[in-house]
C-alpha cells in the first residue's frame, strides 16, 4: 500500500470517530472554557472541526504564521452545523489528499536555521 492510500484511510478513520465526538458537544455548554486562558467550547469544537481541511495547507505550505495569516473562527450555531463543517472539511481535505503525488518528498515544516 503506498503512503497516500494509508493516509487516506487513516484520515477517513479519523474523520469517523470525530463526527462522533463532535455530534456529542452540549450547545448549552458552547460557552465553557476548560481553563480561563482557553477558548470557549464551540471554538475549540469547530476548529477541530474545520482541521481537515489543513490538509492542502500542509501539503503546499512550507509553514504557518498566525501572525501574516491570522485565524479566522467559522460561525456555527448548533452540532448540525459544526458536523456540516466537518462534512465539508473532511471532503476538501480528502479531495487535496489523493491529489498527492506519493513519489514526491513531502514538504518539511521545519524552521530554517
């Protein structure tokens, strides 16, 4: 099995076992912080939810800088759109993912020194 084919299986069971946590989160609760320094809980649940979709960045990025790229939370009012989020997160990822070509070395996310 190339690397590309276990990534991607590897990503389609990750995806399954966050759809089920993230279909669990208490919107009553989407204002909790686990610690006051912490996000609250629907930005902690859709950035998990939106992390699929990373895929392209880290395959064509040589780094991230929050501070020239700044993050951007997306809005989510319910678990239906937070799993939508995912849904479509998953599928932008998977869709950059099989485009991978498994014979060219992946791109380092190192600083360069």
């Amino acid at each position: 099995m190339d690397i590309v084919k276990a990534l991607l299986k590897e990503f389609e069971s990750e995806f399954n076992t966050t759809k089920k946590f993230l279909a669990l989160v208490p919107t009553d609760h989407f204002d909790w912080a686990p610690h006051e320094k912490s996000m609250k809980m629907k930005s902690l649940a859709s950035h998990i939810a939106e992390l699929p979709s990373w895929v392209s960045l880290a395959i064509t990025a040589d780094g991230l800088d929050f501070a020239t790229a700044p993050y951007e939370e997306k809005k989510i009012l319910n678990n239906d759109d937070l799993l939508m989020l995912l849904e479509e997160s998953y599928a932008s990822g998977k869709s950059e993912l099989e485009k991978v070509n498994p014979e060219i070395p992946a791109v380092k996310w190192f600083p360069k020194y």
